[in-house]
C-alpha cells in the first residue's frame, strides 16, 4: 500500500516543530512534505533533512499561491498550524493578515485544485485560543459555542478568527478546526516578554505542551471521518491547568528570582482584556487523538533541565533592585499610564483610576475558581429550524430562511444592527456572528447592549455605561 501524503506547515515553530519530529518516527507510514520559508534560519535547521527517506521539502511562502499548490499537489492530509503569532503580529498586521488569513486561503485554494474537487484531502487547521479573549473568573470554562470575542486591538485573532471562518465555510469535504490553548515549551525564557504584563494575575491557563500539541496533530491523520467536519478545543486537560499568578511563582523560583511578588507590584499587571482559560470541552478532542500524556508537572520538569547554569545561579547573584529594574522596563501597562495612552488604560484597566485602585500583593483578594452558570447551547449534531432560531434569539437576531437542508448548507442571517449575511449554521453554532460586526474595530459597548450571549460574557468585567470603540490599538501600521 503507498504511503500517505502529509503537507505540515509550519514546522519552525513550536506544534509544527514537535509535529514534524512525530512525523518522522512514523516515515514508515507516511512521506512528509514541509511548506517552508527559505529563511536563514529555517535553511540552517532543516536542510539537513534534503534527500532523506520520507521528507521533501518545499521551500516556499504561505503568502505564495503557487508555492502553496506545488506543495499540496497529490496530498492526503494537509495540518496547517503555521501562523504569524504576538508579538510580531502587533507589530505587523498587515503580514499577520496575509498569513494567518491570505495563507489560510491559499491552502483552501490549492486543496480544492485536487482531483474531484479535494475531496480527498482532508484539512486540520490549528485556530487559537485567543478567538475568546477574556475569560476571567467566573466565566474561565469555556466551551466551542461560545462567542467569538477577541480581546481589544488583538489583531492577531481577529485574523485567526477570519482563517477559521474560511475554514468551515469553504465547502471542503473533510475539515476540522482546534482551538489550540497556550502552548508550554521547555525554553520558558519566553515568558520574559512585556506581554506577559498585559496577562491578569487572575487568569486561568490550560496549557499544553508543545510535545503533546504536535503529537496530537499527527493523530489526527488516524482519526474516523466523523471526526471531521467539526471545532474543538485543545488543550492538555485538567492535568494541565493553572493560574497564572501560579505559574509565575513557579517559574521565578525555578530561575532563582525567590518570590515574585516583592520584585513586581500587583500593578504592574493588567486586569483585564487578555485571554486564556480553561476548557470544559478539551476532553473531547482527546477522545479521538488521545494527546494527553503530559501534565503541568511535566512542563515544569521540562523548564528546569532546560535553564542554562548561569541564568538559574545568576539570578540568585543579582541584587533583587537589578532584577526589579530590568522587569519594570519590560512591564508595559506603566509605560502606559506614564505616558497617559488612554486607549490602552481603557482597554486593560478601565481608567486610570481603576489602576491606582489595585491593591497590594497584601490586600489582593483571590477571585473563586468556581464557574458561573454555564450558558446552554446546542447539539451539533442535532440542528433543527427551532434551534437555528434559538441561536440566532440568543445573539439578538434572526434566522431570515426558512427551509433548513443539512448544518453544511449556508442560511440568511440578520443581527440586531439589521446587517445580513449568508453563513452555515455549524459557523454560527461554533462561535462565529456579523461578520459586519465583527473587530476590528472593536466596539463591544454598543455590541453588548443588543446581544444577549455577548453581554453574558463582556458585562463579567466591563460596566454597562463603559463606552470604547477602536480601530487598533498597538501601533499605527495600516492593517490592509
């Protein structure tokens, strides 16, 4: 029997990467076919793989229809977790878009370019936590049906969010999206970013580790038809969940830093407008992939053996006023009400008085970790023109058809704001609303104020008298 063709994009990165080492101890199953950028870095790591059994790659851009065609020919799955991520994607929209959306619809392009249609190509692409954006306590399980909500002027999951619409309705036969939840690496020096300020103390993380992320990937290529044709969530599971003050406190005393609350005022941290949480429903991509192997334990095990000697004993020799000096430049949000950005002070604060109200590490008070009340939602699998009212009440609009064929045909929507618009109702049961409202811009006040499931969420955090509408927030590159 010939082996199977397997594109994976995306291998420099951290899922990509551990995917395609996966891969590779299955070659006796597969040929392996990686879409790369002919970058320095990427010639200097992967060239060594040229010419060995079961490997080609083809070097080429994700923004490059033909690149892309010429890499997909002939395929039998395609895994495309390849994406321009944060903090780049802050700083360049305008690349994050033609990859993350332009790249995604090369793919969806190039598959349907196959014979009878693509038909046989069956599609799994990695969309991304971030499409939630806050999830603070009480409301930190989530589950696929929740509404899509990304966090002000994340440019980056609007674009993740666009990918994964043309996804699900691109009208391929066999397609699946995950939603894939933080990813841990051994190397956690990349945990010193100023976004790491931008994160809530309170924030719940399901992480999971890049080894089990690309395994999981790869099991993919094993799974039932009936696996297809649906989103999910991914995350490493309960084994895998923290907090993210938590998180912080482990990781500074594995690098020596002692307690992180003497080095880094609780203000240092924003309070809202990130994302993460934990999943309710991660259990159920693991039913079919059974990627769960490793806990946070693991994780933190993993950091440790890989802390060079002299980051871990430096640490401990620095005096704790260098090392305050150094995390007080990288954190953000004072940047932010130093220079009076109102913007950003809204977004992750609410105003400026609501920052100089943030207590003390002392008098922090720790939010429950027990979830609100769950909102309802459908069965996939079970679509009726009833429930396809319902979710469409629950979003404040309206279904405008009248026949209902199968979850796979597109139906005539209107929202509150009487936009209309064609879309399936498995997209809309996935999260997805107005693609006229959707960000950017942002502007979630006037949006809540109509849109029940909206409201559900944004009012945990926000005032019902709160007024913010933004085009972007982090920098002036044009976004198109």
């Amino acid at each position: 029997m010939a082996k199977k063709k397997i594109v994976l994009t995306g291998a420099s990165g951290s899922m990509g990467g551990e995917a395609f080492q996966e891969l590779l101890r299955r070659r006796d199953k597969y040929d392996t076919v990686l879409l790369l950028r002919p970058s320095k870095e990427n010639k200097k790591a992967f060239s060594k793989y040229e010419g060995q059994p079961g490997v080609t790659i083809a070097w080429g851009d994700l923004c490059n229809p033909d690149d892309v065609l010429r890499a997909i020919d002939g395929a039998d799955h395609v895994l495309h977790p390849a994406s321009l991520i944060a903090p780049e994607a802050d700083d360049k929209p305008a690349m994050c878009k033609a990859v993350n959306r332009g790249g995604t619809a090369n793919i969806i392009a190039a598959i349907k370019k196959q014979p009878q249609n693509g038909d046989n190509v069956r599609l799994v692409y990695v969309a991304s936590v971030a499409q939630y954006g806050d999830r603070l306590p009480p409301i930190h399980m989530v589950r696929v049906g929740d509404p899509m909500k990304p966090s002000v002027g994340d440019y980056y999951a609007t674009t993740k969010i666009a990918a994964e619409t043309s996804v699900i309705e691109s009208g391929l036969k066999y397609w699946a999206v995950m939603r894939q939840t933080y990813i841990a690496i051994p190397n956690a020096l990349t945990l010193m970013d100023p976004i790491m300020f931008h994160q809530p103390v309170d924030t719940h993380i399901e992480l999971i580790t890049s080894t089990d992320a690309g395994y999981g990937l790869v099991q993919t290529i094993e799974a039932p038809d009936d696996f297809y044709g649906r989103v999910y969530n991914m995350g490493g599971g309960p084994a895998c969940r923290v907090v993210f003050k938590d998180y912080l406190d482990r990781m500074m005393k594995l690098f020596g830093m002692g307690d992180y609350r003497k080095i880094m005022p609780l203000n240092w941290f924003a309070t809202r407008n990130f994302h993460c949480c934990w999943y309710e429903d991660s259990y159920v991509l693991n039913e079919y992939l059974g990627h769960w192997r490793q806990s946070l334990e693991d994780h933190y095990k993993q950091v440790e053996a890989n802390i060079p000697w002299y980051l871990k004993y430096g640490a401990r020799i620095a005096p704790p006023l260098v090392v305050r000096a150094f995390l007080k430049r990288m954190a953000e949000p004072l940047h932010w009400i130093k220079n009076n950005d109102e913007e950003k002070i809204k977004a992750f604060f609410g105003s400026r008085e609501a920052w100089e109200k943030i207590p003390d590490w002392k008098h922090y008070t720790v939010p429950e970790d027990e979830p609100g009340e769950p909102q309802a939602i459908l069965d996939l699998k079970n679509f009726t023109m009833e429930e396809i009212q319902t979710m469409a009440r629950i979003r404040g609009g309206e279904c405008l058809s009248s026949t209902f064929t199968n979850a796979k045909t597109k139906l005539r929507w209107r929202c509150a704001f009487d936009h209309e618009w064609d879309a399936t109702p498995v997209l809309i049961r996935a999260g997805h609303w107005c693609p006229e409202c959707a960000a950017p811009p942002w502007d979630y006040d006037t949006q809540a104020k109509v849109d029940p499931l909206l409201a559900k969420f944004y009012y945990n955090n926000h005032d019902i008298g709160e007024y913010q509408k933004v085009d972007y927030l982090y920098c002036a590159c044009p976004m198109d």
